[in-house]
C-alpha cells in the first residue's frame, strides 16, 4: 500500500481515537468517584454538540462573524453549559439514588439519555434532520502524494491532546485532583479528612460532561455534521473503550479509545469481506480482550473488588 | 313556576336551534376511519411527517367535501423506520376492524416486513414511498398495492444515463437494510448490461458515523463516481467526508436523498450531487399545483417533502374506492386490483397483478444552487455547468 494512503488511515484513526478517548474518560471519571456507569453520557455530548452549534447561529445572527472569536465562544459556551448539565444530573439523579443498587443508576441513565436524545430532536428547530454544523477553523490542506492533511484536522489533534494533557495535569498536579483522587480511593476516609464529598462529586460530573461537549463540538467540525442520535453510538463505543482500557484508569481511557479506532479503521480496510463486518470485527476484538483480562488492560491502582 | 316554564321554553327553542345547524355537518353521515403509517420520529422523520400532513389533506378535504358518503377519520401510527415497530404498528391498524384502508410506509425494510401482518388481517394497503421491489413482487397478497415506482425503474435509468455522461468506474457505498441492499442489487446489475464497472462494494450500518476508512480506500481506488444506496443522514455524512479527505469523484445517490435535509445537511457541498426518484418534482406533476396550495392554506407545520404528494395520491385512491365500494375490506380490496387509468395527482395510476403501479416515472435530478434541480432543467445539462469528472 502507498505510504500516503497509510498516513491518511492513519490520520483518520487518530481523529475518531481522539473523539472516543474523550468520551472514555468521561466514563472512567464517573466510575472512579462514585463507582456508577453513566450512560446518559453519550447524549450528553449530542446536547453539546447542539449547544455549540446554537450558540454559533445565534452569534451569526448578531453579527459577530470572526471565525476565531466564533470558534472560542462556541467551546466555551458548550462547555460550560454541558458541564452545568452534567452537575444538574449528579446532583439530582445520581446522587439521590447513590444506595440503590448500581443496575439502578444505570437503567435511570440509560432512561434519561433517551430523554435528552429526543429533547434534541423535538425541541431544536427541525431536529429530527442532519444539521449542518459550520467549518470554524482554517480548512487549508497539506498534500503529499496522495496524504491529505487538512489544517482543521491537526488543530483539532493538538486540541484533544492538549485538552487530555490538562485534564491529566488537573487530576494530578493540583489540589482539586487530589480531592477528586482522594474520593475515588476511598470516599469515607477523604469525608474524614474535610474533603467536600459533595463538591467533588458535581466537579467531576462537570468535567466529565464539558469534555464530552468538547468532543461534541469536535465532532460536529470534523464532520461538518450533527444528529441527534450520534451520542448513542459514541456512548457505545465510549463505554466499551473505557472498560477495555480499565475502567476507573485515565490512561486506560484513552488506550481504549485509540485502540477502538484502530480497529474499526483495520476493519473496514484490510477485512477482505464488506466494511458492512468492521464493528462487528472491533467489539469482537474487544469481546476477546475483555476474556484475556477481564478488568482492562490496565487496571485500576486499587481494586475495591478483592 | 313561571320561571322554571321560562327557563324549559328557552331550552326548548335552544335545542331546536341545535338541531337545525348540526344534521348539515355530521348527520347522516357514517363514520369510516382509514390509517396511516410512516415513520414520524427518527432519522427520516421529515419524510414521514410530511406523508402523514398529505394523507391528513386528502382526508381533509374530503370531508369538506359535501357530496361524499361518509365522514373520515385518519388513524395514524409511528414506524420509527423500524422493521419491528412498524410490525407493531401495522398490527394495531389492521387489527381495528373499523379501518378500512390504510397508506403505509416510507421506509422499505418496514414495508417488508409489515406485508404479511397486513396479508393476514385482510386490510387493503396502498404503499406510499417505499421502493423495494419486493414488497410488491416477493408475494401474491391481494391487500398490497403501491402508487409509486420501484428501484427496479430507477436504476435502469440510472445505469443508461450515468453512461451516456461518459462515466465509466464507480465505487457503491449501501446501507445494509433492504433499502440499500435492494438498491445495490439493481444498480450493478444494471450497470454491468450497460458496460460500467464497479471497483468495489461497502455495505454500511444505517447509522455509522464514520466513513473515512472506506472513503480513503474509494480515494485509493480511484473511481469515476460513488454510487452511494441509502438514506439523507448518512448522504450527507459521507458527501461532508468526502470533502474532507479530498475524495473527488462524483456523487451519485438514490432517491433516498433526494429531500430538502440532504441540502441543509450538506451545505454548498450539496452543489452538483446527482440522483434519482420516481415520479417527478411535486409542482411537476399533473395535481402538483392543486396539492401544493391546499397544503399551503391548511398550514402544515412541515414541508411535505418528495413523498407527499403519493401520500396524498394513496389516501385519495383509498377514499375514492371507499366512496364506491362502502367501509367493506373485500369489495376496497378487489375494487383496488382492478385500477387501471385512474387520474391521480401523480399522474395515471394503473395496478399490474402485483398490486404495483405500472406506470413509472423516473426523474433525474442534481442539486444546483441549493436546490434539487430536474436535469432536464440544469445548467449542467446545457453544459454551461460540469459535473465532478464528467467526460
């Protein structure tokens, strides 16, 4: 195979590596503090994605047309809007049911992902369609051969990087993230050591959700396209790399994540039967990896579970 | 006393009032109900509530209608373009033993699946909008019948005109349902009698999100034009990636993107994407004119989008049969085997053996300018505008 089509694979792998990392973490956060799957969350990366592109429609319609000054407000506001929803939902849905058993949460979640799916598409204004999303950043492109890099593209990998890095940073360089560390290890004792319990947790869900947000957004410019159903797979998939990884490990998350796309994008190129087989092909691989080892290819430091 | 004998005559004289208004609306006049179902929520909703408001209208308007024989009410059930919802939603029409008729279904892997609940209950169906063949030629079931063509119709036309351009290679991307399948079928085995090439075949899941890795492969490959069978979401999904990647082969699609969505998903890229549908634009059709002002006044929320009009077309021939035959579901039945030339505001509509209207109009069209554009009427075919890689 040409090395310039390899490079695009390898391009296109790295972006959707990037997307599903960024779902993952959110997952392994949740998992890490308060021990719930919340599988509302690839919906709630659909509610950012929209919030970013309403935001950018009602900055068209006041006249502010500088894609820079666009690009960040939209982030912003998406961000910020999806982490006050996923403190909204900590607050009042996870917490209240924290001693039900955990099938509980999970079916509430899974319950509420399809409340926030079909708000979407109700309540944005022909929601039911494919929505144009707009392309903000510079879409010059770099040819070699038959590579195409575009510059929206590598912007876009540097961001996810340097938003992964940060949250990294945050969770282990500063006092936040040893709360946040401390809770996750082990709830009572941080309660007995003036940790903020409550605090903590809503942070966290807000983290969480702003960087699904975040990937909503990214999503929505990589593909110049949004749904109201493309949270249901991302959740999926999100979910599925999160646990693949080690649920409750960051780093695990973001393997996963990459480790997904590779195998998608292996998938539909190099299986000689139709692409129709490359999720069947990646959930397989990860089906088989889940009974190699069963809690993830890298484990969480402490496990509760003896 | 002489109040309460006050109070009795004023009742009294309003009853009679009542009375006297009332008959001209609704005595005499027995009720009859008639179904539809589509897909009203979901990825191809648009299409479905636009089906659901035209079929609406020709009850509508039929019951303003002061010489029809009964008064009509419209139930309507939700597909969710799902084969095992719609064999829900078919069972709850069927199984009312007070509908008589019913248009269903936009989506074909629906309609297949709903023949036989239909075929079972007895109820008299006209299909509205979905295309695959074999919901009308995969059985000898009396109740189906269908207004619009099949994919059958499309794809010869579609095969014989893309070569006529001078393309020669394609690259078929198909979502994995009937729908697409149906669409890949025809299409290659069209265009392998009319000497085109295929250089490979991807089937897809309805609702991937990502199509990079198949795109860079149809850029690896090289065709002439992406032949791409399936539904408005994920046709603008791969025209936006296709950009991207720097795919620059043409777009051909079927008449599943052939909606006002596709151009709103796709934005300007939309610009030169050809495709196909049966029967031809709404205001080009011999009641084009005629529909699209009554729904205009009846303020639909909604466009009525590309299958309103055989919505509408379906309900009527429904109703006409109805008005002819009584609220019976044998003598709807056998009455709508035998249409044949009867006017409709789709054109003549005449059933073969199969329940399928015979008489197929196929329309080309590429999007120009925002707009689904008859080819016939395009400035790519006076030449004043190309194509991606036409010849």
């Amino acid at each position: 195979m040409d090395i310039g089509f390899l490079a695009q694979y390898l391009i296109n792998g790295l972006m959707l590596g990037m997307i599903y990392a960024l779902v993952a973490v959110g997952f392994t956060l949740f998992f890490g503090v308060l021990d719930v799957i919340k599988f509302s969350h690839g919906d709630v990366l659909t509610v950012g994605a929209f919030a970013g592109l309403a935001t950018y429609l009602g900055l068209q319609a006041v006249g502010i047309s500088n894609p820079a000054i666009q690009i960040l407000i939209v982030v912003i506001i998406a961000t910020t809007s999806v982490a006050g929803l996923g403190a909204l939902i900590a607050r009042y849905i996870v917490m209240p049911i924290r001693s039900a058993p955990p099938l509980n949460t999970l079916l509430i979640t899974l319950m509420l992902g399809t409340v926030l799916r079909e708000s979407v598409r109700l309540f944005y204004p022909q929601g039911a369609n494919p929505q144009s999303f707009p392309s903000l950043l510079p879409t010059q492109s770099l040819t070699l051969g038959n590579f195409n890099l575009r510059l929206d593209n590598a912007i876009m990998l540097i961001a996810g990087v340097m938003v992964i890095v940060g949250v990294q940073f945050l969770l282990n360089r500063t006092k936040l993230g040893l709360a946040i560390r401390a809770v996750a290890q082990d709830e009572e004792t941080a309660k007995t050591m003036g940790v903020n319990f409550t605090l903590v947790v809503l942070i966290t869900f807000a983290l969480g959700s702003a960087l699904a947000a975040f990937g909503g957004v990214m999503n929505g410019l990589y593909y110049n396209e949004v749904n109201f159903g493309m949270g249901l797979l991302l959740g999926v998939i999100g979910f599925s790399s999160a646990i693949v990884g080690g649920l409750g490990n960051i780093y695990g998350a973001i393997l996963g994540g990459f480790l997904f796309a590779g195998l998608q994008t292996i998938g539909a190129v190099s299986l000689p039967f139709a692409s129709a087989y490359k999720d069947v092909f990646a959930f397989a691989i990860v089906i088989a990896i889940m009974a190699w080892r069963p809690t993830g290819l890298i484990q969480e430091k402490i496990s509760e579970r003896v | 006393m002489n109040r309460v004998r006050l109070l009795a005559t004023v009742a009294f004289g309003a009853t009679i009032a009542l009375a006297a208004t009332v008959p001209n609306t609704t005595f005499a006049k027995d009720k009859v109900k008639v179904g539809f179902v589509g897909p009203l929520t979901g990825g191809v909703s648009a299409n479905g509530i636009g089906g659901r408001n035209s079929a609406d209208l020709a009850v509508r308007l039929r019951n303003k209608d002061a010489k029809a024989k009964y008064e009509y009410e419209l139930i309507v059930q939700d597909d969710e373009c799902k084969p095992n919802i719609g064999v829900q939603a078919a069972t709850k029409v069927a199984a009312d033993k007070d509908v008589i008729a019913a248009a269903t279904h936009y989506c074909s892997a629906v309609a297949i699946a709903t023949v036989p609940t239909y075929h079972k209950f007895g109820l008299p169906v006209v299909v509205w909008g979905a295309v695959l063949p074999a919901i009308t030629y995969g059985n000898d079931y009396k109740e189906v019948h269908r207004v619009n063509g099949t994919m059958i119709n499309q794809n010869q036309i579609a095969a014989k005109f893309m070569r006529s351009l001078g393309y020669k290679t394609w690259a078929v991307i198909h979502d994995t349902t009937d729908y697409g399948k149906g669409h890949n079928e025809f299409f290659s085995e069209n265009l392998a009698k009319e000497g085109g090439k295929i250089l490979a075949t991807f089937g897809v899941t309805s609702d991937q999100q990502d199509f990079t890795a198949e795109l860079t492969k149809i850029k690896e490959l090289n065709p002439d034009a992406i032949y791409f069978g399936g539904l408005t979401p994920i046709g603008v999904r791969i025209r936006a990636q296709m950009d991207k990647l720097g795919v620059d082969s043409l777009l051909q699609g079927t008449s599943g993107i052939v909606s006002d969505a596709f151009i709103e998903g796709a934005g300007k890229l939309a610009e030169g994407t050809v495709a196909f549908r049966e029967g031809a634009p709404t205001e080009k059709l011999p009641g084009g004119k005629f529909f699209l002002e009554n729904y205009k006044s009846e303020k639909y929320d909604n466009p009525p989008e590309a299958y309103g009009a055989f919505a509408f077309a379906a309900m009527n021939l429904i109703l006409d049969t109805i008005e002819k035959e009584g609220p019976d579901r044998k003598k709807v039945r056998d009455a709508l085997n035998k249409v044949k030339g009867v006017d409709s505001i789709v054109g003549e509509i005449s059933f073969d053996d199969h329940g399928q209207n015979t008489v197929a109009l196929i329309t080309k069209y590429v999007t120009q300018d925002g707009k689904w554009t008859v080819w016939e009427d395009s400035e790519y075919a006076s030449g004043k505008r190309k194509l991606a890689r036409q010849k």
